[in-house]
C-alpha cells in the first residue's frame, strides 16, 4: 500500500493581503500529477483543508475540484483541523464515501478506519477538549486526555482485527517536540495544547496536521506541513508532501519538494543598499520581508521599495545609530510634557533623531493654528 500523505492546504487564506489562490491552484494541478505519477492507493489529509470555518466561493470550488480529480485516481481520507467547520466538511460525507471520499469529522468516528488493502486507516480530527470529552467519555481536561481517549478506542478496534493488520492515524495536533511557525493559530494558551509523541503509540504510521513545517516527530510520525508559505517565519521550509509505502516489513516514508510559486525573501540593511545592491536581484521575484537599519526612517519607503521589489509584503524598521532608549514606561516619559514638548518629543520617538528648528518652528505653528480655531468656535 502506497499512501500521499498532504494537510494544512488553508485554501483561501492571504499573504500580507496578497491572494494565495492561484499559488494554491498551481500546487493542486501538480498534486494530482503527483498522485498519478506515484500510482497511490490512498491520499490522506491531515486537516485544515480552509482557512476558517466559512471558506470563500473560490477556495470552496477548488477544493470540490482538486478532491474530485483525486478520488478518481485513488480513495481520499481528509479529517476536520481546527481551521474547519466539522458539520460543513461533513455534509453528504455518506454519498462521499461510495465515491471514495471519506470524510472524518465526529470523534466518534475515531475508532471506524477506512480499510485500504488490509491497512486500517483511522481519522482523528481536531479534537477541541470541551466539546470531544462527553462524546469520548474522557473526565479529563485537556489535548492530551481526549487524543489518549480517541487514542484507546483506536488500539481497542486494531486488537479485535488479524494479527499483523497494519495501522495508519490522521491527527490534527501539537504534539510536543515539534517546531511550530508563526503561522499556525494556537491550539491554547501556555503550550496546553501539545500532547507527547507516545499517545500515538501502537500504530504504524502517524499522519500529521497543523504544524506548517515539514518534519518528523516521535518513532512514527511526520507532518506534511503546509503546500506554501503562510509567513516570513517559513522562509527556510522545503516545503513537501510524504510518501508512504505501508506494504512491506516496515513502513517507509520519502519525502517529494512541492514547486514553489513565489520564494520568500528577508532583506535587512539601510534603504539606499538594498535598493543598490545587486546580490538582491533574485528577490526582485519573491515575496519581501524589510527590516530598515537606517538611523532616521525614511520617507515612501514601502513605494522605494516596491519599485525594485513588487512584491514587498512587509516593512519592518530597527533604526541602528539612534541613541539609547530612555527608561520608564512610554506613559511617565510623556507625563508633564505640554503641547509642544510632545509633538518635538513624538516626532523623536517615530524618526529616531531629534526635529530640526525649522521643523519645530512648523510643529508650534500648527499648533497655534489649532487653539486660534478652538478659541472662535
């Protein structure tokens, strides 16, 4: 048996405001490509197939396109993350599944695999503590306890099965070891969410969901990791899908690089380099992320910028050579200061240096107009 394990595909989610969608769409047509090239019996989803529970028009119809062409390669097994609304994934999952779409949404679907070939294939979705507790009979709180709960029914129905009865998991989760990404929305507050590799013990693959890097985790888990980038934090990611073969003595996995349709870049250094410097012509087609090193910010930097890089997406400024910043809270440095005093004092703070006279003599003219017209009103 030979698997393509995918998750996170957020389709209709944006870059920095930039739509993704096409970027998603390129990647879908090669997926299916790869599908048929590797000649798989099953394709697995690990979750997150939108990017919020009320998914736009278009990423609804690319899903409904890119699942349709792969069920008719092989049977597709997608489970609900906690970027999916679990009871509009799940409609019509009952007509789905005679097509070869099997869709698992209800923790109480978690101990009915999809039986591929002999291989047990079970579907673990995002498994909100409060609401999966009751329907798992867990009296304990938290990611741990409902996954070690939906974890027991698991190994309960592999042990009534033919000995040697090989076992693939889907699971959408953090499960603790692994290295997030600044993309990824918290599962809970303080690190609660993450659940130890060994609640998966006692299957022989474990398909994961929600972390967008690709990597292994445990002595049998990997996670897909997101098909494109959803921050600048994923600048170093090779992004990739898994290949499973679950046939032999031991379960093998491969990993395939998925085409990249806009490379991410960091450019850090002051305007006019950047700007100059012919080391950065490959960002000229990348998304761009700027860190500003110039002492005083410069004005239309994000227009400059774009000029030579297009797709600048985010501007950040760390002014080098400005003096030290002051002690106190913003609120007691700014206490006692009259109107003058806290124009001359914003215009330092924002610029890094001090106004210029002239400049002051604007600010105090500006703010004289302003009293004359408080005064007549």
């Amino acid at each position: 048996m030979r698997f393509l394990h995918t998750a996170d595909w957020h389709l209709g989610r944006t870059f920095h405001g930039e739509d993704l969608l096409s970027h998603q769409a390129a990647w879908a047509q090669w997926l299916v490509g790869l599908a048929r090239e590797e000649r798989v019996d099953a394709v697995l989803v690990a979750g997150d197939l939108y990017d919020r529970a009320l998914p736009p028009v278009d990423a609804v119809a690319l899903a409904d396109e890119l699942l349709g062409r792969l069920t008719e390669i092989a049977p597709v097994v997608v489970i609900a993350g906690n970027h999916d609304s679990p009871q509009r994934l799940r409609f019509g999952a009952g007509l789905l599944a005679r097509a070869g779409l099997h869709l698992r949404t209800d923790p109480l679907d978690c101990a009915d695999p999809v039986v591929l070939g002999g291989v047990a294939v079970y579907g673990l979705p995002y498994l909100e503590p409060d609401l999966a507790r009751a329907a798992l009979g867990c009296e304990a709180r938290g990611h741990a306890a409902v996954l070690g709960a939906a974890m027991a029914r698991v190994r309960a129905d592999l042990a009534r099965r033919p000995a040697g009865t090989r076992s693939v998991v889907l699971a959408h989760a953090f499960v603790a070891g692994a290295q997030p990404s600044d993309s990824e929305r918290d599962l809970a507050v303080g690190g609660a969410a993450s659940v130890p590799a060994s609640t998966f013990a006692g299957v022989d693959y474990v398909a994961l969901g929600h972390l967008h890097a690709p990597q292994r985790v445990g002595a049998n888990g990997r996670y897909a990791g997101s098909p494109v980038a959803f921050s600048f934090s994923e600048a170093g990611h090779e992004k990739s899908v898994c290949v499973v073969d679950a046939g032999g003595a031991e379960v093998v996995t491969r990993t395939v690089a998925c085409p990249v349709g806009r490379p991410l870049a960091r450019l850090r250094g002051p305007l006019d380099a950047l700007l100059a410097d012919p080391a950065h012509r490959a960002a000229e087609e990348a998304w761009v992320q700027v860190t500003l090193t110039d002492p005083v910010r410069p004005s239309d930097a994000m227009e400059r910028l774009r000029r030579r890089f297009p797709h600048t997406a985010a501007l950040l400024f760390e002014p080098q050579g400005a003096g030290p910043e002051a002690e106190g809270t913003y609120a007691a440095r700014l206490r006692g200061l009259d109107d003058e005093a806290l124009v001359a004092r914003f215009v330092a703070d924002v610029r890094g240096t001090e106004a210029e006279p002239d400049e002051l003599a604007l600010l105090q003219d500006a703010l004289a107009a302003r009293r004359l017209r408080e005064a007549v009103a």
